[in-house]
C-alpha cells in the first residue's frame, strides 16, 4: 500500500464521511442498501456496555474515504473480551492492500485486552472477502439463506386455508397500533417481552442475549422505516403469541424488508407463521408500490436449518447470495477463558 496516498483515522461522524462510507457499503452490498440516515440512526442508539470503533481509509489525493472498518464487542453471546471485526473496500481500491491495513488496525485497537475471538462477516458472491477470511484462518460458523419474493408474483390463495384456521380460532390478529391502542400503559413492555422471548430461539452459533429494554425502547421508537400496518400480532387474549414485520428501506422503495417472524414455542405447529406471513404479504403487495408502480419485493434472511427458510420457499422466495459468518478462535478453551473474567 502507498503510505503518502492512504491514510487511516479515526471516522469523523461528518455528513461527507458517512456519505463516502455508505456509497461503499451499498456498492458491496447491493441487495441491502443503506443510507446516511441509517447510519447515523444506528450510532445514536447502541447499547454503551459493548465497545464500538470505527475507522475509515482515506486517499488523500482524491479527500476521499475509500474503506470503512469497524471493531466492537459482539451483539449475541456478548463478553468484553469478544469481538466482531468487519470492513468493506471501495471496489477500485481492491487489491492494494488497503483492507490488510485497516485490518490490522483494528485488530491492534483492542489488542490490549487480550481478545479471546473476532467475527467478521461476508456474502456468497464476494469470493475476495472469503479468501480474505479463511487466509487468516478464520472459520465459517454461521449461514443464512438470504431470499427474494416479487410481490407481484405472490399468489395468496394457496394458502387461504391457513388464514381460515386462524380465523376459526381465538387467536386474533392486530397491528403494532392496535396493540398500543388496547394496552396503552404496558404495550411497548408487552411488546419487548414477546420480542425478547422469541428471538432466544433464533438459530446461532452463540448464544442469544436480548438487548436491556431501555435499549430496545430507544431503538423501537426511533424507527423512520416503521410500518405500523405491516407490523403484525397474532394474539390469544392478551398475550403475543408470535408477530412477523415488513419495514421499508430510506434508499429505495423497490424492496420491503422482513424484520422478525416468530411464533412462540407453545404455538407452534399450527400453521401460525405462514398465515401471519400470508397475511402481511398480502397486505403489502395490495397497498404498497415501486416508483414504476409495481408491488415491490421482500427480503428476508434465515440460518440455513431455521425452518421458517422452508416457509419462505413455499410463498415462492427465491434464494440469493448467502449472508456468512465467520470466527476466529485465539484460545484454546474459549469458556474457560470467559469464566476467567466472571
């Protein structure tokens, strides 16, 4: 790498260095497209327990930022000592060793409290980030089957029956609206309960752990993308026995994206998730359109043995690129070396 022409520092939180650094991420990232806003949203409201840093590439003949890298504790299976590790290059800058520099880098940041593992994370199709990766020995530990449904393909009646199962049942469904209209002292803790309860199933390498609720709270309210429609309950009386979630995206109005679908485990088995699904689905394709004016399409994502991948399969999404998650182990007994710090 030319030292005179890249310089690494610090990010400055400036508009024009979250530009640069989202431009980058939606050029690797094309499916999933951010904006400054996003960006900006997501540091405002992180949890102060986990440590985050992040660092940018600058070529300073252009003053532009050309690589963006991050360094923090872990979200699940959080320890103080246990961190991911991501960074994303502008495609013109590949290959002249700027990724192995900011790397480097941010490994040296928190070298100092002897990290026990880093994760870093990369799609299917970015042969470059995977041989990054495995070169320093870093392993795959997670999948998830990333998938498409055009909205206007999406033929709801197949799958009537499940909606009429429901709808022969005490289960109900309601929105996000509706549910904070019918409990407005509790709803917001109602909701977090439910949410919390049911992510602890979702299929990882390690183990879950809900965010406090003053966190999830902040995060909950500060949610530009929010579709209170589209954020869908089904009840029996009073309890949340499972929800599923369609958001908009800031950077284009051609694709939803799926936030959370779960059912809780005594309600389960009952065709439950496929008819909130179908029900949301059907929703969006009737009221929601492109700039072209057509239905737009959905994005989800699942661990590769979540059976709700197989649901997603049977409403006709489409497999995409794979979303992977790799680790990299620096002891050798990692609980060991975790319950040194309890």
């Amino acid at each position: 790498m030319d030292t005179k022409q890249f310089k690494i520092e610090e990010f400055d939180y400036t508009d024009a260095s979250y530009a640069d650094c989202v431009e980058i991420n939606n050029l690797h990232f094309e499916l999933y497209p951010d904006t400054v806003d996003d960006w900006k949203r997501w540091d405002k409201v992180r949890d102060p327990k986990r440590y985050f840093k992040r660092i940018a590439m600058r070529d300073t003949q252009r003053q532009k930022l050309v690589a963006v890298g991050a360094v923090g504790n872990v979200h699940w299976g959080y320890h103080p000592r246990k961190y991911f590790v991501d960074l994303t290059v502008h495609p013109e800058y590949e290959g002249q060793g700027v990724g192995k520099s900011l790397y480097h880098a941010l490994r040296a940041d928190v070298e100092a409290t002897k990290p026990i593992s880093f994760e870093s994370h990369t799609a299917s199709h970015k042969p470059r980030g995977i041989r990054f990766l495995e070169d320093r020995n870093y392993e795959l530990k997670t999948r998830e089957y990333a998938s498409r449904l055009e909205l206007d393909r999406f033929d709801p009646t197949p799958f009537q029956a499940y909606l009429e199962r429901v709808q022969a049942s005490k289960i109900e469904f309601i929105n996000h609206d509706e549910l904070q209209r019918r409990f407005p002292d509790d709803w917001l803790r109602r909701l977090y309960e439910a949410d919390s309860e049911m992510a602890m199933d979702i299929p990882y390498h390690e183990k879950p752990e809900p965010d406090p609720y003053e966190i999830w709270k902040k995060r909950h309210e500060d949610r530009p993308n929010h579709i209170p429609e589209t954020y869908l309950l089904a009840m029996d009386g009073d309890e949340i026995a499972g929800l599923t979630v369609l958001r908009k995206s800031g950077a284009t109005t051609d694709t939803l994206f799926t936030g959370f679908t779960a059912v809780k485990r005594p309600y389960r088995r009952r065709g439950l998730a496929m008819a909130l699904k179908v029900a949301n689905l059907s929703y969006a394709k009737a009221n929601f359109r492109t700039e072209a004016g057509n239905a737009p399409a959905v994005m989800t994502e699942n661990e590769e043995n979540n059976p709700m991948y197989t649901i997603n399969e049977r409403l006709g999404f489409v497999r995409q690129p794979d979303w992977l998650v790799y680790k990299l182990l620096l002891v050798e007994d990692e609980q060991a070396e975790m319950n040194k710090d309890e």
